[in-house]
C-alpha cells in the first residue's frame, strides 16, 4: 500500500522524504500531474498528504473522506469560517485517523510546557517574525501564495502561532486583530497581532511579522507563582518563581517535529498506539484552531503601513 503526496512543493518533498526515511512506500504526485478521477479509481493506496496550496484543501478533503482515506492537511486548513466549518464537516468520516500539519505541538519545549501547571495564569505572549524577503532561498514573495489578498498574508502563513497558543490555553476568546500592511499589496498584512482573552480573565496577544530584521521566534507566559519564557530558536526555556530560576536548553533537529508527527499518523492510520503527545493535532480535535484562524483573518483591522522593498 502507498502513502500518497498531493503536492511537490517544498513541503511536499519534507513530507515525502520523511516517509521514504520511516521506510513507507510512497508517491509524490504534483498537482498539476494531478487527476482526480483516475486517483480515485487506485487500490492501492493507504493514506493521503495534502501539501497542495490551501484553496485546494476542501476537494481533496472531501475525496479522501468519501473514500475512507485517512490525511495529513498541512496547515493553514482556511482562512474564512464558512471554509474551515466546510472542511471540518466533510472530514468526519476519517477525521478520528487524520491531523493537521501543526508540527510545532512536537517542538520539545511545547511538549515540556504541556506538562506544567499553568493554573494562575494572568498573561501570555506568542511571537514569530522575519524578514520574508530572506525567507528561502530563490523565493519571491510577489509571486507567491503569500502575496494574495484572498487568503494570504502573514497571519495565515505563520499561524502556528496562533495553534501554539490555543493548544496550551485552549479556551481563549478572540477580542481583536491589528495589522500593518504595505502600500504594494493591498489587502496583505506584514505584520499581524492578535488580541485574546481566556476563560478566567488572562489577557494575550499572538504576533507574527514579515518585516523583523532579526529571526526571532518565543513566547512568555505570567502567572501568580511563575515566569515562563521560551526561546524556540535556541531552543531553551526559563523557568522563574520567587526561589530560584531554572533554564532547560533543548538538543534537537527541526526536522525532528515533521518526523514525530509523521510517525504518529501512520500510527493513527493503522489504528496504532501513538506516541502519547497530548498536543497531537489529530483533525477531529482541530476545530476550534481553525476557526480561531478563520476568525482572526477576516476580522483583520489595518492601521498602517511598513515601507519594506519587495522588488
């Protein structure tokens, strides 16, 4: 049996190397090669990777739920709420052996974080930024995805943000959404911040830029007993209560989450014991993030704009 990938970007690539290093056999199909019909007419095949832009998520979606094959989404699912209860409703039928491609729920320091007591909580900040035009190598922003007015944008396209802090405080109310844009590209948010609230009175915000200078990528977290301050970058996490201060460096390969995550649905496919990640992003669990993410990006409010040459 063959594990399908929908897409030959970059991610599709990761996803598909990955597989091939866990010893799968595997099919790495772009999606201009793509043909439904003859797809869905194979027996061969076991599950499905959608690494395909995100407006084609809904179809694969539904042909995977319609076949009973369970899939791997890569994030973000959808950027408006009719869309993402749409994907939502259609994968029901396979969403218990599905996941969203949240890998930052394996980062060792979210694992470590999952773990703690965070009762006492009164304030938290998520943040990630970067120059986007240093991103990748022989990339262009103007052409891609991210320049669309319909879908793009910084907040969708680093919205693990916005997952990483619903998956550690889990009942969190959007208040409102701040946004710099660019003279250049209307309609596209550079810089993004989200303004949150939870159920006992903790006030937040999530961050992501396309405009820092310097890579950065941390949270911090504030409560009655204790001073979390995380660094996903180095990667290490400091611990301060009235006693002492404790700082936990973390040894790993990023690459290391794609696996982890990757392991865990082929045991979710095969309906075996995972690896107890209490974060895993198994798809029946990930409604509340993607409408989280729907609702920030269509309640987006622009009060500037950033001078940043895009040519």
């Amino acid at each position: 049996m063959v594990i399908a990938v929908i897409g030959a970007g970059s991610i599709g690539r990761r996803h598909a190397g990955n597989l091939e290093a866990l010893a799968q056999s595997v099919e790495l199909i772009g999606w201009r090669a793509f043909d439904r019909t003859e797809f869905e007419a194979r027996k061969d095949i076991e599950a499905v990777v959608i690494a395909t832009s995100t407006p084609i998520r809904l179809d694969l979606i539904e042909m995977c739920a319609a076949q009973g094959w369970p899939f791997y989404a890569e994030k973000p699912l959808a950027w408006r709420v009719a869309q993402a209860e749409a994907i939502h409703e259609a994968a029901a039928p396979v969403a218990d052996r599905s996941m969203v491609g949240f890998m930052m729920r394996y980062h060792p320091a979210v694992r470590d974080l999952a773990t703690r007591d965070l009762s006492g909580l009164y304030g938290f900040h998520f943040e990630i930024g970067h120059d986007v035009r240093q991103w990748r190598e022989n990339w262009s922003f103007v052409g891609s995805y991210a320049a669309n007015p319909e879908g793009g944008g910084v907040l969708m396209d680093l919205s693990h943000e916005v997952d990483l802090a619903l998956s550690l405080i889990p009942d969190m109310t959007l208040k409102s959404v701040d946004c710099v844009g660019h003279l250049d590209f209307p309609g596209v948010d550079f810089a993004t911040r989200l303004h949150l609230t939870d159920v006992t009175g903790a006030v937040g915000s999530v961050a992501m830029d396309y405009v820092s200078p310097v890579s950065l990528r941390r949270a911090s977290l504030r409560a009655d007993d204790q001073v979390i301050d995380l660094d996903f970058l180095v990667p290490d996490m400091r611990v301060a209560t009235a006693k002492d201060a404790k700082t936990t460096p973390y040894a790993f390969d990023r690459n290391d989450m794609f696996m982890d995550a990757m392991r865990d649905f082929l045991a979710l496919v095969r309906g075996q014991k995972t690896s107890g990640n209490p974060l895993m992003p198994r798809f029946d669990r990930m409604r509340d993030s993607s409408l989280m993410i729907a609702q920030a990006w269509e309640n987006r409010q622009f009060n500037g704009v950033v001078a940043m040459d895009m040519t």
